[in-house]
C-alpha cells in the first residue's frame, strides 16, 4: 500500500468520523434545548393553573416559548437558524417587559418610548430581512424544488 493511498484513506475516515462527531452533538444538543423549553412551558402552565389564571403576561410567555420550540424545530429539520424568528421572539418579550411595567408601575415616559422604539425597530429588522429573502435569495433556496 502507498504511502499517499493511506494518507488520503485516513483523511477521509477522519473526516466521516468527524462528521458523525458533530452531528452527534447537534442533535444531544437540540435535542436538549428542545427539551428545556418543553419543560420550562410546562412549569410556566403549570403555574398558570396553580394561580387560577392567566395574564397577558404569561400568555405572551408561552408565545414566547411556542416561538423558541418552532425556531429549534425549523434548525431541526433545515439545519439553518431562522433568524427571523429570533426576532419574533425578542419583540414578544419586549412587549411583555412593556405590559408589565405598565400594569405593575407607572414607568417614565422615555421607558415606555425606548421599549416601544425598539420594538419598531425589530419590526422593520423583520421587513428587511424579508425584502432581502425575496429579492435576494439564496443558492439553497433557489436550488430547492
């Protein structure tokens, strides 16, 4: 056998053993994750039955989870993170920090102005992430049936 022969049959078994390595952990991985948000929206429901009721605030909290539990199913399935999705999930939560600062405390007018401000701008983030998906797309995407 040559020298160079092995050389390349090794690089090749690294390379598919390495392969299955990270694969591996990207699965214990989202699989984890997914795992966590499951259990978190669990204990957060739970603890909405327990109190008797639900307010905006932990509604928009299972939104919250809902959202993170489709962005890991969508990695899941396309292996690309969704970053929209991201986004979605941050103006959740700044509406929820919103609603509930108004409702347990009068915040400052600028509070109320910086919150809203950013969730205006994570709004056109979202427009132009989808402007530049239409106009713009991708070699995976434009490659796929």
């Amino acid at each position: 056998m040559e020298q160079g022969d092995l050389h390349r049959r090794m690089n090749r078994m690294s390379s598919i053993v390495g392969t299955l390595l990270v694969d591996g952990f990207h699965f214990l991985a989202l699989f984890a994750i997914g795992g966590a948000i499951v259990w978190s929206a669990v204990h957060a429901f739970w603890g909405m039955t327990l109190k008797g009721t639900a307010g905006i605030d932990d509604i928009l909290l299972l939104f919250i989870y809902l959202e993170l539990g489709a962005m890991v199913g969508i990695y899941f399935k396309t292996n690309h993170m969704p970053v929209r999705f991201l986004i979605y999930v941050a103006m959740t939560a700044l509406t929820r920090l919103l609603i509930g600062d108004v409702s347990s405390h009068q915040p400052r007018e600028h509070e109320i102005l910086v919150i809203s401000g950013a969730i205006l701008l994570l709004s056109l983030a979202t427009l132009v992430i989808r402007y530049g998906s239409a106009r713009y797309p991708s070699q995976s995407a434009s490659t796929s049936p």
